[in-house]
C-alpha cells in the first residue's frame, strides 16, 4: 500500500511537470551585468516580476557571474542556470533580507507560489564564510540584533541559499549549489516537489545542511550528491499540525560532518510513508541514518534499503526523547532497515575537513548501532534485514566501562531531554547493536564482524518484548570466547 501511494505520488508529479509550459526571457534583455562586480538584486526581481504577470517561463542566464542579495521567486516562474551561470550572492550582509512570515534569511527565497523551478547546469554559491564573518562585524557594531552564541550569528539571521515555504509544484534540477551561510536549502510545507540532479558543496560555515525537507508532502530527491558540514539530507518537522509524508530518495551519495541521512532533530510533528533507496555514504562523522522523534512527533512506515556506508562513525541510531514533548507522546514505530553494508572508522572519520564535528569526550570506545526509546514511549515493530557491520572493535573497559551487569545496564540513564546524537551515552555496553525499551524487534540475516578484541558483546538488548533472531552472524577475534549476545530483561525470544 505504501509503494503504491508513492508511486502514485511521483506519477502525478511527472504527469504535471510535462505539461508546464511558458515563454523563454534572457535576463541581459532586463539589463543585468555578469560581471561579479554589479549588484542585480532589482534587475533580477523586476525580470521575475515581468515573467510571473506575462503569464509564467523561464527566465535564463548565460555564462557569467550575477552578484546579488534577496530575490523572490514567483508563481510559473523557472530560473534556468545554463552552464557557467552563477548566481552570486552578496559579501554585505545587508544585502540580505529577512522575511517577515518565514523569519528566515536567505539569497532565494519563495512564499506561497505553484510552479516554480531552478533548473540547468550552472551555480548558486552563497559565498557563506565571508558573508556570515561581515554579519558578525555588523553585530559587534551594534548594527544588528544577534546574540552571537558561541561566536558566530544565529542561523536565523545568516542566508540560506534557498528557502521556500508553502510552494506546490517545485522542481529544482541540474543546478550546483555551494557555500551558503546557513542551511543550503530548505523546502517547508512545500507540496510535490523534485529535486533531481544536483550537486551540493556545503562546508562553508557552521549548521550547513545539505538539503532540509521541513513538514512536506509528495516529495523525491534522486541523483544527487551532498557535501555538507552538518547533516547531508534532513527531514524536520517544526509544526505540531504538519507532517512530512509521502517521500521517495533514490541514488543519492552523502558526505557529512554530522549525519549522513537524518530524520530530526526538530520533530514536533513527524514523518510519515517514505521510501529510501540506494545511498552511498562516505567519511560522515556521526550515524549514516539517524531516525529521532524527541519534540512528540511520529516516525511510521519508513524503509531505508540498500545504504552502503564506509568510514562513518555510526551505523544508524533510532531514538525516541522527551526535549520539548509539551505533553504529546512520541510514536516511532514500522521501521524496516535492509540491505546495509557499513564500515566504521577507527578514527574520527571527517578529519581534515572544513568544520569537523566536535571531538567529543575522548577518548571513549566506538559506539554501537543503537535502537533506544525510553520506558513509557517505546520504539516498535522495527526490522532489521540484511545487515553487514563492521566494527574495528578495540573497546576498552579503562576508558569507562559500561558492563552488562544488571546494576550496569540499570544505570545507563534515560537522558530524555539530551540533544539526540548516537554518541550521547558517551558508553554502551555493546560493540554491535544495543537495543533497549523497544518491543518487535526483527534481525533477520545480521552479521556483525569486529576486527580487533572488544571487551564488550556483540549485541546487548534491555526492557524488550518480543526478538525474533534469525541467520544472527557473529565474527570475532579468535581469542574472544565471551559470549556475542546478551540479553537482559528480554522476553518472547525467538530465535
């Protein structure tokens, strides 16, 4: 039922975008001067504004460099990117509009348009370090309100490269995107969107996202690649109203200094009927594929398949919390994890790269894949198919050990208000997976190979009902005789 609705989803969206049609425009006709040096913010509004009341088109760019600050995208409206096109935002940080609905900053912006596109093979690149470094002598002198936590502006007040809220009928498509300020691109309450094609270079500047799909309905992201300093494709969700459903990711390839795929962290809503397929994800600091609901939102009916991650610091990490729960309960059930090839690092696996994750507490032992609700919220009906870890093990119990003794395992707290990252517990008592207050569990076909000796079990399970274990695959070292699975407060086991 769930791939014949988004099937259906992605038929409709194809069904249209072949029959929007309009006129071409060149935007030199309008008098804009690509030159890099010129400023074309109201030379490329005013030809959006021309295009979208002659009845819609695509207003194209040649080679050449279009400096600019904020413009609005408009209904029936494409920018075609040809190939050396770049649209070039601003070093002033005054440039930069905040808009007052969205309470966002960005170089593109669109509210509340049908139609709307950016296609071709040319750039937008945001120029973000230098543009959020001018924002910062801007707010020392007192110019504009920023609290500049931890030395740098809220991400509030430093440009997107896109933000586009309330929009139908979005194609983004061939286009380059690099450097933006703040997140590179965010789609909210969108409805039928494609994203096909792109190449993303995000490594600029602090909370650099490759792509967030906040509260969107009918959404495919395919062929794409993303180079991001924090998570590479991130689904959120802000509004308890909203939801993010109906979503297919096909063939995309992640490089991230936080999370490769990630849903979360804000999920006050949730996320709902998606289909994720063929992901490659490389040198990503923290889980190739986080799911965490800690707002009081849902996660359903979601299929993550064939994901081959190699030097990433975490396989995948399900996790429910309570940080700002108001009062609603948290669901994340029907999750289904197959065909995973991972291979952790030994090292930190961004290392080298612009904006590293934080070293974190070290030195502490490698983390396991972890499923970890908490006692009331607990996580159901996930399976695990297919599953191909390797770990290079070394866990050392000097650092801080976390046994599997009962009075261990019952003191691993909940840290049910934590920021949710794989690497919050700091120590788990297992070097394969950990799962604790969760019911229907399903491994089927899990190997699990560690390469040097781990003081540490293979798979440790606490306050859980119903396992089914089945072609469990456990290769150690050859002088490790303990035994790989452990299982405390765990009932209807069958294996």
């Amino acid at each position: 039922m769930l791939k014949r609705k988004l099937l259906y989803t992605l038929l409709t969206l194809f069904l249209y975008w072949t029959g929007v049609q309009g006129k071409d425009y060149s935007i030199m006709d309008f008098g804009a001067k690509p030159d890099g040096v010129t400023l074309n913010t109201h030379t490329i509004q005013y030809a959006i504004d021309y295009v979208h009341t002659a009845g819609g088109g695509k207003l194209i760019f040649d080679a050449g460099n279009y400096l600019t600050g904020t413009i609005y995208l408009k209904s029936n409206v494409t920018l075609h990117l040809a190939q050396g096109a770049v649209l070039l935002g601003s070093y002033n940080a005054l440039d930069y509009k905040k808009d007052e609905y969205i309470q966002r900053t960005a170089l593109l912006f669109a509210v509340q348009q049908d139609n709307i596109g950016i296609t071709g093979e040319g750039t937008i690149n945001g120029r973000g370090f230098i543009v959020a470094n001018n924002l910062i002598s801007y707010i020392q002198r007192g110019l504009i309100d920023d609290p500049l936590h931890m030395d740098r502006p809220d991400e509030i007040n430093r440009p997107h490269n896109i933000y586009f809220r309330e929009c139908r009928n979005v194609r983004v498509e061939g286009v380059r995107m690099h450097d933006p300020a703040s997140w590179n691109q965010a789609y909210d309450q969108c409805r039928q969107v494609i994203i096909d094609n792109i190449n993303v270079d995000c490594k600029s500047y602090w909370n650099n996202d490759g792509i967030d799909i906040v509260d969107c309905d009918s959404v495919r992201i395919s062929n794409s690649f993303f180079d991001a300093a924090d998570d590479g494709i991130c689904f959120k969700s802000h509004e308890p109203s909203q939801i993010c459903q109906n979503v297919v990711v096909d063939n995309c390839i992640i490089r991230s200094s936080a999370s490769g795929l990630k849903f979360g962290t804000a999920s006050k809503g949730g996320f709902r009927d998606f289909i994720i397929k063929n992901l490659t994800i490389y040198n990503t600091y923290r889980s190739a594929v986080t799911f965490a609901t800690v707002d009081g939102g849902i996660i359903e009916n979601i299929l993550v398949d064939s994901v081959r991650a190699v030097n990433v610091g975490n396989a995948f990490y399900l996790r429910i919390g309570d940080r700002w729960n108001s009062g609603r309960r948290p669901l994340m059930k029907n999750v289904t994890l197959s065909n995973f090839n991972v291979k952790l690092a030994s090292s930190k696996p961004d290392a080298g790269y612009s904006y590293e994750g934080p070293v974190e507490h070290l030195p502490r032992n490698i983390s396991p894949a972890s499923i970890i609700g908490l006692p009331e919220d607990r996580i159901q009906g996930i399976i695990l198919k297919n599953i191909d870890i390797e770990s290079p093990g070394g866990g050392n119990p000097f650092y801080a050990k976390c046994g599997v003794t009962a009075k261990e395992l019952e003191g691993i707290p909940e840290m049910r208000t934590t920021y949710p990252e794989f690497s919050q517990f700091k120590e788990l008592p297992a070097w394969g997976i950990f799962i604790r207050h969760a019911d229907d569990i399903r491994l089927d076909n899990v190997k699990l190979k560690v390469h040097t000796f781990d003081y540490r079990p293979a798979i440790v399970t606490s306050d859980v009902k119903g396992v089914i274990l089945e072609k469990v695959d456990v290769q150690s070292t050859l002088n490790d005789k303990k035994e790989q699975l452990f299982m405390y407060k765990t009932f209807n086991v069958t294996q």
